[in-house]
C-alpha cells in the first residue's frame, strides 16, 4: 500500500476509491471511524481494535461516472497478509491456535435518516 495525503474530511463528489487504508486513528477504546455525511445524513462504520485495516470502495458506474454508493470493509490483515506474512515479509497477521476463538466487532450507525 502507498501512503496517501488525503484531506480530512475529504470529499467525494466527482472522486473514485478502491484504498486501503492502514495506521488508523482510534479513540480510547481502540476504535476507529470512517462516516459519510451529506445533507444532514450521516452513517459511520465504527471498526474494533482488531481490525487494523479498512478498505473503501467507491466505484464508477459503466459509463465512467461515480456511482451513489460507497463501502467500508473492515479487514483484519492487509491486503496479500497471509502471502506477505508467509514470505517474512509482514509481521501484523493475526493467528489463533486451533480450539480457540477471534472475537471482534464492528458498528454502523445512521443519525438524521
């Protein structure tokens, strides 16, 4: 992945995404927080502390032009992790030993819908 120098908030009209985005910033409990809002409208997705990555997919339609739609994707490794982590060349894999459990959780709120 490639850092990118994005404002914050950014915006999306007439903008394509299809990032991972990694180093996220959290809150106290661990949390991160990635919101769209427009028109008073807003929806968060809110990732727990094992997720270190997230994707954003916000796509062109056929015709080239931005579709009214985006996606957060919570990942639990980088893109490639399991390859990477196998080559030494990415320490963050998450393993479990067999019997055990990986709990975790992530939120979508909506306000003003």
């Amino acid at each position: 992945m490639r850092p990118l120098d994005i404002p914050n908030p950014l915006p999306l009209r007439g903008r394509t995404l299809d990032e991972g985005f990694t180093d996220l910033e959290r809150d106290a409990n661990g949390r991160a927080v990635f919101s769209i809002e427009s028109g008073g409208k807003k929806v968060e997705t809110l990732l727990g502390p094992k997720y270190p990555v997230t994707t954003i997919w916000l796509p062109n339609d056929r015709s080239g032009q931005p579709r009214e739609f985006i996606c957060f994707e919570p990942l639990t490794t980088i893109i490639s992790g399991i390859n990477l982590a196998h080559e030494g060349k990415y320490s963050g894999l998450q393993t479990l030993p067999a019997g055990q459990k990986w709990i975790e959780s992530f939120w979508v709120r909506a306000s003003g819908i």
